[in-house]
C-alpha cells in the first residue's frame, strides 16, 4: 500500500478530487492537504483522508511526513503557492517522487 499526499487548491484540483475519488486505487492511502471547502469531491471514500490548512505551511505539512508517504501531487491554480509547496516538500524530502 502506498501513502499519496495531494496539495490540493484552485478548479483544477476541484476536478481532479472529483475524479480520484471516484477512479482512486484502493489499496492506497490519500492525504489531502486543502485550504478551501469549495473544491472538495461530492463523495468521500474511506482511503481519502482531508486536512484543512495552508499547503505551504512547512511545520503542518511536515507532521504528514510521519506516514511513510511514497508520492506527493502538487495541484494549485496559484504559481507562488505551487513553488513554496514545492520547495518545503524537497526540505523534508529529497527524492520523494513528485510527478
């Protein structure tokens, strides 16, 4: 079973929860990280699991690399969030896979 970590923020990643929940692997574990409600998916499924905070908060984000995670998925609308999330994941990671 892989751990997946999903930042998650803007229309594209609205679209793209709606999808994963629907077509997720379900022996995987997905943690998604999010700052607004607006883009959750309509159906939860038991393997998702959702944090409300900034996806560039390094302290925050760092207590998820507790899980043993194997992936991370960037999936912001916004440039500077995007590369802040980016850099603080390589801080804590240095070879984690980041497609």
């Amino acid at each position: 079973m892989k751990n997946v970590l999903i930042l998650a923020d803007g229309i594209v990643a609205k679209h793209f929860l709606e999808k994963a929940s629907q077509n997720y692997v379900a022996n995987n574990s997905y943690f998604v990280v999010y700052y607004d409600d607006k883009i959750l998916p309509k159906t939860k499924t038991e393997n998702f699991r959702f944090f409300k905070f900034d996806p560039t908060s390094f302290v925050k984000l760092s207590k998820l690399f507790d899980e043993k995670l194997s992936q991370v998925m960037i999936v912001m609308g916004n440039k500077i969030d995007t590369i802040a999330s980016y850099e603080n994941i390589r801080r804590l990671d240095k070879n984690i896979k980041l497609p």
